[in-house]
C-alpha cells in the first residue's frame, strides 16, 4: 500500500508542469502556445527568459531528483530508478496540463543527480560539450541521452569513481528514456535535417 501510494505521489511530483504554471502566473502566458509549442525548459528559456527558464529547468530537474529519493526518505526497500522513471512519465503526460508534457530531458536528468549524483554530473559536462558545440539542446539532449546509456555500461569498467557498480537496471532505464526522448523529440529531429532547428545561445556566444 505505502508503495502504491509513494508511485503515485512520483507521478504526481513529475506531473508538475512547472513551465506552464510559471508562464500563467507571472507573465500570463500559455508558453506552449510560443516558440516550439513544448512545455519544458528550454521553450521557457526562448519564451519567457533566463530566469525563468532557469526556475523552470531547476524545478523540473529536482521533481524528478525528489521522486528518486522517496524510497530513501520513506524506508522502501524498492529500486529509486523506478520513482524516477515514474515521474518521468508523469513530466511527459502531465494530469495537471491535459497529459500533455514536456520531452522528459530534465526529469531523466533529475532522476540521474538522485540516483548517481556523480553521474549526473558527468553527464551534465557531455550535455554542455554538445550544447556549445551545436548551439541545439535539442541535439545535446539527444547525444546526452544515448551517451548516458553507454556510460552506464562502459564507466564500471574505465571510470569507476564515477559509477562504481555495473547496474542493469540502470542501463535498461536508460535505454527506455533514450527511446523516449529520441520519439519526443521527433519533429527537432527533422528540423535538425531541414537545418530549421531553434539554435539557443544562454550566454555562450552563439546566435539566437
Ligand atoms: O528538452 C527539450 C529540448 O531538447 C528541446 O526543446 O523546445 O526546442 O523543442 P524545444
């Protein structure tokens, strides 16, 4: 029963649909009405500005960090990964917004920063690399997300320290989320070949 219960409260941790109520509550906006029409961090960036894209990418992150972290703080002797990916879900299919969420980058990575703070991080300097490099999150989310999956396998052996254990859970998590994003991020992945894609700058001398 407490587990039921802990799952649905993951599901509705990630059903949060931080960048639509931030856009209605102080700029009265619908941002999936703007830009990509996509309800996450980056569109919140590109809609309505830094601050509140970082506020939007650092709730969306950390609903996804807390819900990996239900087992921990209630005592449940169940894998996190699967809170994790929960909320995940519940980020992409929201109750709160119609089921219609965000590309479920942020909320994986929040589930990776509680399940493998190292690996997060690690992950997180591959995702900038990209990001400076191509000037598209969504081609960095895309890269990052494939890379985590093989790093969950190779890293036990090369990089240990950064994740000790080999755990297959993980990689099968990863590769799931890594189908997902890629089928989220679909109509980018065509802009990316019609050369249309939105190219972002934060700060990191690119064009806008
Ligand atoms: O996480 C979403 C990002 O990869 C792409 O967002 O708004 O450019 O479709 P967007």
């Amino acid at each position: 029963m407490k587990t039921a219960i802990l799952l649905v409260l993951a599901y509705l941790l990630g059903s949060i649909p931080s960048g639509i109520w931030i856009g209605k509550l102080f700029f009265k906006k619908d941002i999936r009405e703007f830009g990509s029409g996509n309800s996450g961090t980056t569109n919140t960036f590109r809609v309505l500005g830094k601050t509140a894209g970082l506020v939007v990418f650092a709730m969306d992150l950390l609903k996804g960090t807390l819900a990996t972290c239900l087992p921990l703080i209630f005592h449940l002797d169940i894998n996190p990964l699967w809170f994790g990916l929960i909320a995940v879900i519940g980020h992409t299919l929201p109750i709160f917004a119609g089921f219609k969420g965000g590309k479920a980058v942020a909320t994986s990575a929040g589930m990776l920063l509680g399940f493998a703070p190292l690996f997060f991080f690690y992950s997180l300097a591959f995702f900038l690399i990209v990001l400076y490099i191509t000037s598209m999150v969504s081609a960095a989310s895309i890269a990052s997300a494939i890379f985590v999956t093989l790093s969950s396998i190779i890293l036990p052996y090369i990089w240990p320290t950064i994740l000790p254990t080999q755990n297959w859970l993980l990689t099968i998590v990863c590769l799931a989320l890594t189908c997902y994003i890629i089928y989220r991020h679909k109509e980018n992945i065509q802009r990316i070949k019609d050369g249309t894609e939105n190219r972002v700058s934060f700060g990191l001398n690119k064009k806008e």
